[in-house]
C-alpha cells in the first residue's frame, strides 16, 4: 500500500475550496428524477445529462472528484473522449460507486444492509484500468425510536461492510470514502441524532482499525447531526454546527485527511449553511471539512435541463452557481445574499 499516494488523493479530493460532485445516482434513482421532469431514462439521455455537468465552463475551481456510477464511467463526450479521461484532463480525479445496494438485514426487516463485497475485487481490477483513483459505499441506517431502530445487530453489520470495503480498495491502491448515513427521514429530535450518530461512528472506526484501515487514506463523508424532517422542533443552523462538530471531535480520528458531508435531503440551501458555519467555527480542526453533494448541487441544474438541448448552457450554468456556493461555503465566505446573486 502507498500511504502516501493515498494521503495525496484523500487530502487533494477534501481541501478547500472545492468539494466532491456525487454523480453516482443508480438508474433506478436516475430514473425518478428524470421522471419528475419528464424525461425519459434512456443510456443516451443519461449520458447527455452526465456530459452536461461534466463539461461546465470552470467546473475545476470547484469541484475537486465526481463520483461516477458503472454505466458512466465508459460513456464519452459527444467528442469521443470517455468521461473519466475527460475530467483528469481538467484536473478533476475520477471515482466510483462501487456498493450494489441495500437490502433488508432480514426477511421484513425495515434495517438495511449494503451489499458489493462480491467480486469487489475483480471490479477494482477494471476500475484501476480506467484510472479511477477513488470509490465509495453508502450505509444507511434508520431511525425509529417507536420500534428500538437501529438496533446494536445492523450498526455493527454495516460497520463491518463498510471496514472491510475500505481495506480492500486500499489494497487497490484506491481512496475508500466512507459514507454511514443516519437518515433524516422520520420525527426524532436532534438529540437522538446525535446519540445514535456518535454510536455509529465509533462502531465504523472500531471496525476500521480492525481491518487495519489506513485512515490517513480515507474519507468520511457522514451526516450532519440534524432533526428528522418530521421532527416538531427543527434546529437552527448554529446548533446544528455545533453539534455536528461536538460529535466528529468526540469519534473521529485525527489521521483522518478530510471529512466531505452528504446533504441527506436537506434544501439545497440549508446544506450550504450548514457547511458555511462549520467552516467559521472550526478553525482549528483537524481536517479538511467539505462536501460531497448530489441533488443539493444537481436539482436546480436538472430542472433548468428538462432534457432540452436549448438548456444545456443555463442548466450549466445552475450547476456552477451551486459549486461556488458550496466552493464558498468550505471557506467560510458564504452568505444568503449569494444565493440572489446572477449567474
């Protein structure tokens, strides 16, 4: 394993004042959004909207990897050149989805597990052909409080996917992103958030340094610490940071280069406030604090779109807006006001 490659790859992929696009929607998940602006999901209609955001005029100030899925990683230009060489030819590292899914833990059981260990190993084989440099895997895990979820059985199940995850793709020469995801979906408050989030992340790198993880070679790419958006009482985005940053100081190694938060659903504006006010709280953190955003930086880029080709240059330009906000917000220059700005 070349620690220090992959320290490289971990670090440039977090450092302000660029951040991750999260370009790995599977085709069922392609599809629904495609479907919401009625658009068919066709191979060519996904490969010319990923062609979209992917050939935005100054992307590469802001965006430092996208993650790709399968199906796009040998999709190309409308100039021929495929899409991971396209993007290392702007300076921005490819990477890849590389977990198949999650699945009941059980025969009707509302807990899921993420499989793709199988044949990972072959997969990474391709993947390092065709010079991606890093990959991630999404957990997720659910909170229902009525019912006594998550349980100690699929926090501990998903933490050892996503360790042993890890350690093989290091052993690819590969930059593992580690993304458990406490979903936002349900009516708990902040507090359980928190609770549950901080037992998790200390499950992940228990698990991690068993597999002997080289955490100065991955990313974290958590939640942040927010209420269910059920939840009666929502938290202000200054408690939010505050919390989000108690539970990362309290669980999160040091040797960790970079944390990248998903947005979870949230507005495409709370996501950026909530980063911008880390940012101006943590001055002295141990990592770099930046984003890996999928819908938070592709929704209003998608709906500008509509599957025209008239659209394509504002849709672009929706895609860059959001960028340099989020691109702003990892060093703690963003305000509302931005968000008026033209484009």
């Amino acid at each position: 394993m070349d620690k220090e490659k992959l320290n490289s790859i971990a670090t440039n992929l977090s450092r302000p004042p660029k951040g991750i696009l999260a370009a790995d929607e599977s085709t069922n998940t392609i599809t629904k959004r495609f479907d919401s602006i009625n658009v068919e999901s066709s191979i060519e209609n996904r490969r010319k909207y990923r062609e979209l955001l992917f050939t935005s005029e100054n992307l590469n100030k802001y965006i430092s990897g996208v993650i790709l899925y399968d199906e796009t990683v040998y999709q190309s230009t409308n100039d021929g050149v495929n899409f991971p060489q396209y993007l290392k030819s702007l300076g921005i590292i490819p990477g890849i989805k590389v977990d198949t899914g999650a699945v009941p833990i059980e025969k009707n059981s509302p807990e899921k597990i993420t499989e793709g260990l199988d044949g990972l190993q072959k997969r990474l084989e391709e993947y390092n052909s065709q010079n991606l440099e890093f990959t991630k895997w999404r957990a997720i895990i659910d909170i229902d409080t009525n019912n006594n979820i998550p349980t100690e059985y699929s926090i501990e199940l998903n933490a050892h996917s996503l360790s042993r995850y890890a350690k093989i793709v290091q052993d690819y020469e590969m930059v593992p992103i580690v993304e458990p995801e406490i979903l936002m979906d349900g009516a708990h408050d902040i507090e359980t958030c928190y609770k549950i989030t901080s037992n998790v992340l200390k499950k992940v790198f228990e698990a991690l340094n068993k597999q002997n993880v080289y955490l100065g070679g991955i990313l974290l790419k958590p939640n942040m610490i927010i209420a269910g958006k059920n939840s009666i009482k929502q938290a202000s985005t200054d408690e939010v940071a505050t919390m989000t940053l108690k539970c990362l100081n309290e669980n999160v190694p040091k040797d960790v280069p970079g944390i990248v938060f998903l947005s979870g659903g949230q507005s495409n504006e709370l996501a950026t406030q909530h980063l911008n006010k880390m940012n101006k709280d943590s001055k002295d953190s141990h990592w770099n604090i930046s984003f890996s955003y999928g819908r938070a930086l592709q929704q209003p880029s998608l709906s500008s779109w509509m599957g025209s080709d008239s659209n394509t240059e504002r849709a672009q330009k929706e895609l860059l807006k959001r960028s340099k906000l989020n691109s702003d917000a990892t060093l703690a220059k963003y305000s509302i006001e931005d968000e008026n700005s033209q484009l």
